[in-house]
C-alpha cells in the first residue's frame, strides 16, 4: 500500500514539473504568480470616451 502511494506521489510531481517545464518552453515564464491579464495597470489604461 506504502508503495502505491509513493508511486503516485512521484508520479504526480513528475507531471507537475513536465506542465512547469511545458509552460516556460512555451510562455517562456513560469505559471506562477499573478496572472498578466489580471495584473493592475496602475490608471495607465483609462477609458477613452468616442464620439459617435
């Protein structure tokens, strides 16, 4: 039963870091942190009003 589990554990970890490794190759950052979508612009980004 003790081996099951390590087998999985290591498993699971051993998938984590091939998705990490994946990412940086891809993205070239690592999948940690605040998301760059969600990060604050600090007011640069205002809304512009259009005429129309």
């Amino acid at each position: 039963m003790t081996s099951k589990l390590k087998r999985g554990a290591f498993a699971l970890v051993g998938l984590l870091a091939v998705a990490f490794a994946v990412h940086y190759a891809l993205f070239g950052s690592l999948p940690l942190g605040k998301p760059e979508l969600l990060k604050d612009d600090d007011g640069e980004s205002e809304w512009k009003e259009v005429d129309a």
